[in-house]
C-alpha cells in the first residue's frame, strides 16, 4: 500500500508512506479521504474565508458516518490533523475589499 501511494503521488516519500500505512488502524479516516478535507481547507482558504477547525471536524464525521453511522471521531481528532498535516496551519486571512 505503501508503494502504491508514492506511485500515486498520495505521499511524497517512502518514509511517509509507510508510517501512513501503519497508521491507518488507528486512524478513522484513510489518507485519501483526510486528502479531501485538506482539499475543502484550502478551497476556502482561496476563496478568502478559512476553514475553522469544527467544520473540518464536521467534515470529517460525515465522510465517517457514510460508512457507519454510529461512527464518531475522538475527542483530540484535531490534534492529531493537525500533527499529521503541519501545512495546514493557522494563518490570518486577508481583507478582500477596502472600504
């Protein structure tokens, strides 16, 4: 699985790869679906309104509950995104219009 996701450009090294891999018991969203809310965090980050971190949690426990709708994430689920993806920071947005 490792291998398949550096073919797919999933994640940049090896390294990375592998330890996704083994992380992916514990973890309740697989790497490609965490890749969709990463997606939508950026998305609005463009569009110049940031994502807060409950809506990706929101986000996340629907992708969860198609699968199983008693699912639900743990309580430090945003510490752990937060540590598995440090490009997604928190950052101050920009004005988009001067009045």
């Amino acid at each position: 699985m490792a291998i398949e996701m550096i073919a797919t450009g999933t994640a940049p090294s090896l390294t990375i790869a592998s330890a996704m891999v083994r992380a992916v018991p514990m973890m309740k969203l697989m790497p490609e679906e965490e890749r969709i809310v990463l997606e939508y965090c950026y998305f609005c980050y463009h569009l110049g309104f940031p994502s807060i971190i409950w809506q990706l949690r929101e986000i996340a426990t629907s992708i969860i509950q198609k699968r199983n709708p008693q699912e639900t994430l743990r309580k430090i689920w945003e510490e752990a995104f937060k540590r598995r993806h440090p490009e997604a920071k928190t950052g101050l947005s920009k004005q988009l219009d001067f009045i």
